[in-house]
C-alpha cells in the first residue's frame, strides 16, 4: 500500500478581501449633519466618547470636518458626552 504525501507549495495563504470602506454621506445623499441627532452621531465615537479617525470610519475628508463640528457642537450642548466609559 502506498501512502499518499501531501505536496506542499509555497504560496502566500488566501486571504478574505475586506469589504471596501465607503463615506455613507455620499452613498446616501446625505449633505447636512445635524448636531441634535446625538444616536447618529455615536456612530464615529469609540467606547471612550472620542472621535474615530477617517481611515476608520470610512469617511470623506469633506464629511469628517462636517462630523466633527457636529459632534463639538452637540458635546457644548450636552447632547455627548467628552469622556466617558462605555459610551455605547
């Protein structure tokens, strides 16, 4: 009886593709920010209350600046918080 060998090459190992990040605000034709809308807004805070970069949260640099006024607007208002622990 002969035994099989496993023939074994080189080859990098197949990785899954990343899903491609994509600014939200251009897929949904979103063009203002609204700082009073403090639930939306949570989306581009981490757990610690502080603003997730563009290379994270996939967004233009155009809606990023727009994002971030919003949230320094709604952080005076006292809809978030500056700091927190578990924000969400």
């Amino acid at each position: 009886m002969a035994v099989k060998q496993e023939i074994k090459y080189l080859t990098a190992v197949k990785q899954e593709k990343r899903q491609k990040k994509y600014c939200r605000f251009k897929k949904l034709g979103i063009k203002y920010v609204d700082y009073k809308d403090a639930e939306f807004l949570k989306k581009f805070l981490n757990d610690q209350g502080k603003m997730l970069p563009r290379r994270i949260s996939g967004n233009s640099l155009k809606f990023q600046r727009k994002v971030a006024e919003a949230i320094k607007k709604a952080r005076q208002m006292a809809l978030l918080p500056y700091v927190t622990d578990l924000l969400k």
